[in-house]
C-alpha cells in the first residue's frame, strides 16, 4: 500500500531543542536520502532516550513499512510510505483503519542534525538555532500525538496537495448537505482549535509564551494561556474551527478519586457516619441531597440555614436548601472533628515493672565518595570512570567560566557548580557562549530536512569489437 506523505516543511519547529529553522536550502539538500528509511509507529526510545529505528529490535516490532520516492517541491519535503499491510495490522491496527478511511494522520521524523546556535525570526516566528546537514533515520506515525511539524504546519501521512485538496472540496459539500461523513479526527480537531487559539490570542514561540490544550470537548475547549486555564465555546464549520466571541471564563481543575465499590479516596469527607458511599451524579460535584442531610443529622446538625432537616425531606424541601451551603456545612464538619487521643494507661496493683527500653540511636548512613566508588570498581572500567569524570568535569568548569564571563550573568560560581550538566547547558546558549561540540543526535519529534534529488548520467557503455584484425595490422 503506497501513500503519500509530507513529512517536512520550510519552517520554524518546536522539538526536543525547542524551536529550530529548516531552510529550503538545508531541506532540498539530498532528498533521496530519505529514501529506505524505516517507518515505525512512535519514536523508539530507552530509558526516555531516543534511539535508532534501524536497531533490529525496532525492526522486527515497531516497522510498518519504508520510505520511498522522497523529493523536495515547494517549500515541502515530499515522500511516500510503502506500507506492508499485514506488518501494519499486527504493529498498530489504527494505520490501516485510517489509510482505509482516507484520514490523515500525524507523523514526526527521526533525524541526525548540526545545531547552530543562532536566533532570529523567520515570518514572524522566533526561532532560537537553525537545523543543519540532516541525516535520517526514520519517520515515525503517531496515531494519538501531535508532530512538531504538524498538520497544521502542512504535514501529514496520507497528505498531498492535490489528494487533499478534492477530499476537503467533498467534505465541504457533505457538511452543506447535513451528512457526517469524513468528519475530522480528534487529533485534528485538537490541531485546529491550537491554531485558533494562537491567532485569537496573538500567540508567537517565544520564552514565556505557553499555550497548551487541556481537554477539547464537542463544543468547548480547555486551554491553559499564562498560568491560568479558561473555558471558550467553538463550532465547526466548512472553513475550519471558530471560536467564540465570548469573553473566555477563567476555570480550575477539580479531581476526584474513588474506588471500585463508590468509595471516595480523596477530596470528599471520608471520616463522618454515612459519608463514604456518597454517589455522586455529575463531575466534580455532590448532587445526592438526602445523602449529605443524612450526614448532619448523624453529627447532630438539625438546622440548617433555617430549614429543620429530616431523614425523609421532599424534593421541594430539599431544593430549599442551596447547594454550596450545605457542601460548607459538611466541609466545616470534616475541619471541626476531633483528633483522636490516645487512652491513658490504667496502672495495675503489683504489676510487674515495665522493662526499661533503651532508645536505638539511628546509624548514620556510609557515605561512599566517587573515589570510594571508583575503587570498589572491577580494574577493568576503573580507567574508564577516571576518564568520563575527567570530560565531565572539563565541560563543566569551561560551561561555568563562559556563564561568568557575561556581562548579564548574575550568578555566582558556587552557585553554577552545584547545578546539573544539562542546566548549565542551557544557560550557557542564553549567555551566547560557545558550547562544548555536541555528540549527534535526532529531534525527537521534530521535523527532518531533505535535499533536491540529483539524476545520476549512466556510464558509456564500451564497444567491444571482436572482429579479426586484417593481416598485417597492429594489434
């Protein structure tokens, strides 16, 4: 099963080093090496590292097809996904029910790049380095994740700009019709309410800037802008997702936990007669009146707010009485139980005195030092210990004084040495100082650039002449 993709585009992408170019240039650099890479679903990772797609593991358990055909046309790094049918079924049933749908879906390539430290913008987009000399490794299919080079950013498996274009004309017209059919995915709602949102609210890939969708409902969504989440309405319409033109409204999270049986396990009295088994009938709020009335009147409350309450009240009485009165009553009731004092001994005539107890002092725990560890390592890996506590501690310090040596560094050294690797890292490409040259490694989930493919001219082929040569001439 042949399907088209486009697995990267000229652009600004946020991946696992934040937001990177890709320029034509770099994209359209070799395109054919694309070409026989493995396609998987998700990124392979150990231990939370990414790792290579063509260990043969991954192979043999997260392969569904290869890349084939890979071209640069237009700003678009253009391929194709030769999927093996039954490979894909056995992997990941959700690939063929969505080629079988013919329903787009994200994907995110696994590549090896050059980093330059370099900032700047590129058609309004900030972008903190540039993305250079790609050498792939796979392309991965997410059936339930966003790529870093997105659908809306012009990605996609199963995406050309031909095919696409007549499937959305024949969405257009079954929407006008009032049919359902080819309804966009989740996933793709997901990715066209953030668009949405990051052009109503003015939203660019800054630091500082944080836009995330929380939960998308079917005719409202969650989104968390600058530390605080709101509630906005949308439709879906031909064009695409429109939101609301009402003020969003400021809104938190509120969990709830129970146990199989009902029971509450968390943020609901647990500790009052009658109050373990509250069922409850919406999200996030108690319902069951007669429930919680029951509850006060085992801890001695008969009156509340004026209303006496009795075991058996009418539906009228309790509609009297005002929810978040009665969930205050309950909550001050869980504030005002009483700790529970341990009894006192009773002393005993003749009673045999008790043994004296002597208090076990706590040991202090062996502190083994990192030279303690290097010895008690076998004779084998001693050298090699000595020698990456060595690299370690050279990046370090040379991170530490390029961090000093600038102008707005604020920090002091103790304070830079006790801080992680990593930390430094970043701080150090916030200082503009020249980092430690970085091992290669792949974008997680970000885009991967391609190059223009270049024909090959075939070799001349020789002519072999085996006529005999006529008598007398040279050979």
């Amino acid at each position: 099963m042949v399907v088209p993709m486009i697995i990267l585009t000229e652009g600004v992408h946020i991946g696992t080093d934040g937001p990177l170019l890709y320029p034509k240039e770099e994209l359209s650099k070799t395109p054919a090496s694309w070409n026989h890479k493995p396609v998987v679903v998700y990124h392979p990772e150990m231990n939370g590292v990414g790792i290579s797609a063509c260990d043969p593991d991954i192979i043999t358990s997260r392969k569904v097809g290869l890349m084939m055909n890979t071209k640069f046309e237009k700003g678009r790094l253009k391929s194709e996904a030769w999927i093996e049918v039954d490979r894909a079924n056995t992997v990941d049933e959700r690939i063929m029910a969505a080629i079988e749908a013919n329903e787009m879906m994200e994907l995110s390539t696994g590549v090896f790049v050059d980093y330059e430290d370099k900032e700047g913008e590129w058609k309004g987009e900030f972008y903190q380095g540039v993305a250079r000399n790609y050498r792939p490794d796979h392309l991965a299919l997410l059936p339930d994740k966003i790529g870093a080079c997105s659908i809306a950013d012009g990605a996609g498996f199963l995406r050309n700009e031909e095919k696409n274009s007549v499937i959305g004309l024949f969405q257009a017209v079954f929407r006008r019709l009032g049919l359902t059919g080819n309804e966009l995915s989740f996933s793709s709602i997901s990715v066209a309410l953030m668009t949405a949102l990051r052009e109503k609210l003015n939203v660019k890939d800054e630091i500082g800037s944080y836009l995330y969708l929380e939960d998308v409902y079917s005719d409202f969504v969650i989104y968390s802008y600058e530390g605080k989440c709101y509630r906005l309405g949308y439709t879906q319409t031909v064009s695409g997702m429109t939101l609301s033109n009402d003020p969003p409204v400021e809104v938190r999270r509120v969990v709830e936990w129970r146990s199989m049986d009902g029971t509450y396990v968390a943020n609901q009295p647990t500790n009052l007669k009658s109050a373990t088994k509250v069922p409850s009938t919406q999200q996030h709020k108690i319902m069951n009146k007669q429930k919680l009335v029951g509850i006060l009147i085992a801890n001695a409350v008969m009156v509340l707010n004026g209303v006496s309450l009795t075991e058996n009240m009418t539906k009228e009485q309790l509609d009297s009485i005002n929810d978040e009165q009665l969930e205050a009553a309950i909550t001050s009731l869980v504030k005002k139980e009483p700790k529970t004092v341990p009894p006192v001994p009773v002393p005993v005539a003749n009673a045999a005195p008790a043994p004296k107890v002597t208090p076990k002092v706590p040991e202090t725990p062996n502190v083994i030092t990192l030279a303690d560890y290097v010895a008690a390592a076998p004779k084998e890996i001693q050298d090699v210990l000595t020698n990456s506590v060595s690299v370690y501690e050279e990046e370090k310090t040379k991170l530490v004084d390029g961090i000093l040596a600038n102008k707005n560094n604020t920090f002091t050294k103790e304070d830079l040495a006790n801080r992680p690797l990593g930390e430094l890292r970043n701080l150090s490409r916030l200082a503009g100082v020249q980092a430690v040259p970085r091992q290669a490694h792949y974008a997680g989930q970000a885009p991967v650039p391609a190059t223009a493919n270049q024909v090959e001219e075939p070799l001349e082929v020789p002519v072999m002449n085996f006529t005999p040569a006529a008598a007398g001439a040279s050979k």
